[in-house]
C-alpha cells in the first residue's frame, strides 16, 4: 500500500500545516541573514583560457578601445601590452620609478573617460619618501600612439604624509560618470591615521582628472583638514568599482584577520576602521582601538565575511553574453584562491558563489571586457592573464 494511503485526513492537514510553518521559517530565516552570511549562489560551470603566462606579480588591467589590447600593470614596475596577435610587449617606458618593496610597486590602472582624445593612462603606484617610508602616488601619461610608451607623466596626487614600510597601499582608481577621479586608499598600517581627517591614510580621495579638488568635496576648505578626503574610516582598499545601475562607487578592504568588507561610500562618513571591525588582530587577540563590531559615528559594511578571503578587484557584470551572471558583482580572493561571484538584487547581496578554486591561483584582479567575457590577473611571481566564461550548449 502506497504511503500516502495510510494517512488520515486529519493526520493530512497536520502534515500540510508544518510544512507551511517550515515555509514561514526559511523564508524569515533568509530575510534575518547577516551582511556576512548569503547562501551559496547557483553553480556555474565556467570554461577557463589561459591568455598570456609569466607575468610578474600582474596588478590591474585595463582595456584599451577598438579592440586594441589590454594593458596589464606588474607590480615590481612594469606596464605591458597585450594583444591576441603579438601577445605581451616588452615593458612600455615612461612609467614612474616605483617604491618595490612588500606590497608596493605598481598598483591600479585606468584611462581617462576621454582617452580616445586624450590617450591619458592613470597609474597609482608606491612612492618612495624620506628616511624609508612610503606612500601611494597617482598619475597619468600620454599613451604614443605607437603604444610603446607613456609621454609626459604628471603626477597628481601624492598621499601624505608617506608612512609605509612596505604594508597598505591600497589603491584603486575609478572615474564616476561626473567625471571625477576615485582614489581608494590603505593606511600603511597605521590604524589610528584611518581616523586622522588631516591625513591621507584610509581614505577614499576625489579629484577633478587633472588633480584639483571639488569644491563640493566634505571637508574642502577647513585647514585643520585634508580637502581631498571624500570618506574615512577603511583599512587597505584593494577593490573599487562603479555600479552601473545606481552609478554610486563601490569599495571593498582587507579586514585583519576576518571582517573583510564592502562598502558603498558616502560624503564625509565615517566606516569604522579601526574603531569598529568584523576582525580581530593576526595574533587572535582584539584590535586595541576597536569598541567591537559597532561604533557609534560609524556606519557598517555593506558586506562582510567573518571569515577574510583577502579580496582584490572588483568588477559588475552588466553584459549580455552570459545572462546567468546578469546582476553579478565579481571579486578576486588571494587567500581564499578563488574567483568570487555575489549575486545582487538592487544592491543587495543574495548569493555567494566561488569559481576558480580548482585552479589554486591567487586572484588579484577582476574585469569584465567589452566581448562580456571576464578577464582575470592570477598568480604571483609567475602570473597569469584568464578569460572566464560560461560554458554554453
């Protein structure tokens, strides 16, 4: 006798009846969930070509118009062409003495929203100072049209005062559709400055391109501040983009040993670091400044992981190949050797997926390319340049 044939109608409601409570429960189970905890996005099954292999700790890429290649930054000071054709170029001159040492070097890379006219090429880099300390530097230069070399290189901002050994740099670099400069920066890992409005550390920078400082920037025109600062309160920001249907940035940091996080930072707020954090020291004990994982003052992260996957890069999926990725936030992870992929609806995260793990190759940065494929810097000393799809029927 089939099961179903045992039971009685009553014995049939009270059996319908808990899988509704059930129901109700998932669903506010869901609804309760903590920036820090998403459920497991649906699996993709992604076809992975290797473009370009040896690059030398490979930084940031940026694409060039008209199919014309990528430039790819390598962080001990090299800035190189690809191109399927000819594959990597030799290193292109003209590119500013960097501070190598530790996490410094070559950083970021972006072209001028009007680089079809301009040809400008923006780098961030480190930046060597007195008595051996460091800091985070931004530029651009002239890319000749023979794509050997970058002309005239001015430097435009240079984060003071410089206090790094080697650790915290940050930095990423993203133009919002205004037309103003980004600069997300690391606080050399000085914590305290994170909180200092007369220095540079920590903080998300906004520029005109060419250097100067809005008016409209939150604390431009106190003496007793640095006008540039457009937030405060981040640790080492190594991911930033712009989210291609609110047009706000976005930002994520390394948190200590957990609590990295992602943030959506607003004129002149406060984002906690180090007086509120998800993390604890390396050692396993408490940050010494920090009240706990809220600080009054302070906003919280947008999205955090109890557990740090060392995040780097960021990049919206907003193309048309792969409809599955639609509305997709991507992030590299060095520690976690992974390709992360959020799921959002609006902008909130619903979904976690990790792609990329069978590889064991640390991610540092991840862009999305005019073709809708995503292109990703992985490795270290023997770096590789990736373009990741789906794999289609």
């Amino acid at each position: 006798m089939k099961k179903d044939q045992t039971l009685t109608p009553f014995s049939r409601r009270a059996l319908m009846l808990a899988a509704l409570c059930f129901s109700w429960a998932g669903t506010s189970a869901l609804a309760q969930e903590k920036p820090g905890q998403v459920p497991a996005a649906k699996e993709s099954k992604v076809v992975v070509q290797e473009l370009a292999t040896g690059l030398e700790y490979p930084w940031a890429l940026a694409f060039l118009p008209d199919a014309a290649g990528m430039l790819i930054t390598e962080r001990p000071g090299q800035l190189r062409l690809w191109r399927e054709s000819t594959g990597l170029s030799d290193p292109i001159e003209g590119v500013p003495k960097v501070y190598s040492r530790s996490q410094g070097g070559l950083l970021d890379i972006a072209l001028a929203p009007d680089f079809s006219q301009s040809r400008r090429v923006y780098l961030s880099y480190a930046e060597a100072g007195d008595q051996g300390r460091a800091g985070t530097a931004v530029g651009y230069g002239r890319l000749s049209d023979d794509l050997r070399k970058l002309e005239d290189f001015t430097v435009i901002f240079r984060q003071m005062p410089k206090l790094s050994t080697g650790a915290h740099f940050g930095s990423r670099l993203v133009f919002d559709k205004q037309g103003y400069l980004f600069i997300a920066l690391g606080e050399n890992n000085q914590r305290p400055t994170s909180q200092d409005l007369d220095k540079h550390q920590g903080k998300v920078i906004r520029l005109y391109p060419d250097g100067r400082i809005p008016a409209d920037n939150p604390f431009a025109g106190n003496d007793q501040t640095r006008s540039e600062i457009w937030s405060y309160g981040h640790r080492n920001q190594q991911g930033a983009a712009l989210n291609p249907w609110s047009g706000q940035l976005w930002t994520h940091e390394h948190g200590p040993r957990g609590g990295d996080e992602i943030n959506i930072p607003q004129a002149g707020k406060n984002y906690g670091w180090p007086l509120a954090t998800y993390g604890v020291n390396y050692s396993g004990l408490a940050i010494p400044e920090a009240a706990g994982t809220h600080k009054q003052g302070t906003e919280q992260p947008h999205h955090y992981w109890k557990v740090s996957p060392a995040i780097s890069g960021m990049a919206f999926y907003n193309a048309d190949r792969f409809p599955a990725w639609q509305h997709s936030l991507f992030i590299g992870a060095l520690k976690a050797r992974a390709l992360i992929r959020l799921t959002l609806e609006n902008d909130q995260i619903v979904g976690e997926e990790r792609l990329l793990e069978d590889r064991d190759e640390r991610v540092r940065d991840v862009r999305v390319g005019p073709d809708g494929y995503v292109y990703v810097l992985a490795g270290a000393g023997k770096g590789k340049l990736l373009k990741v799809g789906l794999q289609q029927r």
